[in-house]
C-alpha cells in the first residue's frame, strides 16, 4: 500500500505542476486525478474525473438517468393535470346543482 501511495502522491505532484504551468492542461490534471483514484481505489473520485473527461459510459448513465428523471416528472405531471381537471368538473358538478350555494 505504501508503494500505491507514493506512486499516487508523484501522479499528483505532476499534475500539480501541469497545472501550474503556462501551457498547462486542466484535461491532463483531470486524467492524473483519475489515474490516482483508480490506483488508490476511491470510486467516486474516480467516476467524478470520467464525468469530466466525458467518458462514455459514465455520460451515457447520466443521460438515462436525466430521461428516467423527466418521464417520471411527466408521469407526475399528467396525474396532477387530471386531478385538477376531474376537481374542477366535479366543483362545476356541484355549483350546477346547487350544492355550494
């Protein structure tokens, strides 16, 4: 483990100094990170650097769960719709009889 952690701290160092320098590249520190997270085994650093440099799978999962979110938001949307239509029928039901009155 020590070995991981010291390869992982030198990936780190390189990608602060890329980072830091003129021609630097946020997308070369971004893969550095990944390449630490990967080899220290923290997922969830590693799934944020593979959203950041759009890897496919990842983008992929996030557009299916932006579509699940919007049918549901739909769905949700249309029940309200009828129950504010079938309350707005049964009131008129109601005044034509005069129940409110």
């Amino acid at each position: 483990m020590a070995d991981k952690k010291t390869e992982a701290l030198k990936i780190v160092e390189e990608g602060i100094k890329e980072l830091e320098s003129a021609k630097g590249s946020v997308t070369v520190g971004v893969q550095k990170l990944s390449r630490v997270a990967k080899l220290l085994d923290d997922k969830e650093i590693y799934a944020w650097t593979e959203l950041q440099l759009g890897s496919t799978p990842y983008i992929n999962a996030i557009r299916d769960l932006a579509e699940k979110i919007d049918e549901e938001y739909e769905k949700e949307e249309k029940v309200i719709y009828w129950l504010f239509y079938r309350l707005s029928r049964f009131l008129r039901f109601l005044s034509s009889h005069e129940v409110l009155s």
